[in-house]
C-alpha cells in the first residue's frame, strides 16, 4: 500500500468533482475547490474522522468495498478506479465479467432525478447505485458485493422477506419478468463465471425458479407497472429500462400519467427516515 500517493491520489480525484455532479448545491461561500472531505465522507458512508486519515496518509489499508464505494463517490473512471486499488494495495478488479462500476454518466442521471426513483443495476440482479427515491422505496440494497448473496434474483428466489416489499398478487408476474430478463442475459454471457454461478445455483436451490427456467421464456425488460409497499401506503410506478451497457441496467420508476403516485413520492420524499404516528 502507497499511503502518501494514495492520500494524494484521493485529494486531487476530491478537488476535481464538482458538487452538482453528485446532487449537491454548490454554495455562495464554498472555499473548497470540489468537495468538501465531510461531503465525501457522507456519500460513501464512511466516518469523516476515517477519511480524513486516508487523505493524510494516516489511515489502514482500505477494504475493497470502501473502495468500491470511494470511486462511485469520486466519480473514476475504470483507469481510475484500478489505480486507486492497486494504491491501496488490492489487485484491480477483473473486468472479465459483467462490468459492477458504474460510469460517472449514470451516476450524474441519478443525482439529478428529483420526483423520480432509479437505479443501475447489474444483468445478475446486483444493486450498483440508487438514487434517494430508489432507497427510500425498497431501501439502501447497494452492498459493494459482487457474490451470489448479492443479487437481487437469488434473494427474490431463496429469502421471502425480500418479497415484502410488493403486494403478494404480483409475486408470480415479478418472478416471470425476472427469469425471462435473466434467460435473455444468459444467452449473452452464458460463458461468464458469475452468470454461471447464479443460474446453477438457483436451479439447484429454488423449485419454483427451476420450473420458470425450464419454460424457456425470454424476454428483457424494458417496461413493467411494479407496486411498491411503503411507509406511506401502496405507491404504483412505471418501471423503464432505459440504457444498458455492459451488462448494466438504468431503471427509472416514474408516477403513472393521470395517477396519485407523484404525489405519494413527494410525501415519501418528506416524510424520508421520521417516524410515523
């Protein structure tokens, strides 16, 4: 590990992000070129004390997933993000699979969404990055994994408090979509170690996957109506895939023309983590 090019490395990626590429507003009295260290701190869910040390060349070697997270925040590129991992002493992540970096492009689309929720997801059904919205309607699901355990379809398939989240009607059509989506990536990447994984995990792990999987049924997913159960009720949204690239998803769950659920995500929006009587 390279402390001092690693604190140097941060600092300048830091000064170089402007606060509107991450949602922030920029200030009338801001001093500090770029972000401040306790904006960083916050966007990567790091104690501002940790980070602080990094930048001072103080700290203890990284995990990957604060890596994971620090380059999401700083917006890197995958150049950039491998040297930050190879600074810190991590081989760089393998890219021969489905690519789990978000581009700094996505990243700025959800930040600028305010009365919308979305999300990058990866083909595996791995949470990548979401906006306020997105968390506040299924709740924080960006681990900075990239294993089994981590997506999306293996929990819809092996852990029923996942599927709290969606009225109990829609469980079957849901778990049709995802197979369907998921049967149209693995003609893709049916060569891929980690689409391998979890396909022939879930074969021998779920029954009610094995017989939609033998279906045969493809079809990737562009437009679906999904119900979401929150704290403010039942709020229905149009769920659009909008751009993939390299095996990535951007998803945008938008209020129905002519319905109540703009004004439901607004209340969602207010209400964020108080507590309800």
């Amino acid at each position: 590990m390279d402390r001092e090019s690693l604190a140097d490395f941060l600092r300048r990626r830091r000064e170089a992000v402007q606060p509107a590429e991450v949602g922030l507003p920029a200030g009338s009295r801001r001093r500090t070129a770029g972000l401040r260290r306790e904006e960083v701190a916050q966007l990567t869910g790091m104690s501002v004390d940790y980070y602080g040390r990094l930048e001072q060349a103080r700290s203890a070697q990284p995990s990957e997933q604060m890596l994971r997270a620090l380059a999401r925040t700083l917006r890197l590129t995958d150049d950039e993000t491998d040297h930050l991992y190879r600074l810190a002493g991590h081989t760089a992540p393998d890219r021969a699979c489905a690519a789990l970096h978000v581009r700094p492009a996505l990243l700025f689309v959800l930040d600028q969404l305010r009365d919308a929720a979305a999300l990058v997801c990866s083909d595996t059904g791995i949470m990548l990055a979401q906006n306020e919205l997105s968390k506040l309607l299924s709740g924080d699901l960006v681990t900075g994994e990239a294993g089994l355990q981590s997506s999306l379809i293996w929990q819809w398939f092996t852990d029923p408090r996942i599927r709290e989240l969606a009225p109990e009607e829609d469980h079957e059509e849901h778990g049709r979509t995802l197979v369907a989506d998921l049967r149209a990536a693995w003609g893709r990447r049916r060569a891929d170690a980690d689409m391998r994984e979890l396909v022939e995990s879930l074969l021998q792990r779920s029954p009610e996957f094995a017989g939609l999987w033998e279906r045969h049924e493809v079809a990737a997913r562009r437009m679906q109506r999904k119900t979401f159960l929150t704290r403010v009720g039942a709020i229905t949204l149009d769920c659009e895939v909008l751009a993939t690239a390299d095996g990535q998803q951007l998803v945008v769950l938008t209020p129905p023309a002519g319905s109540s659920a703009l004004e439901s995500l607004r209340l969602l929006a207010v209400v964020g983590e108080q507590t309800l009587d």
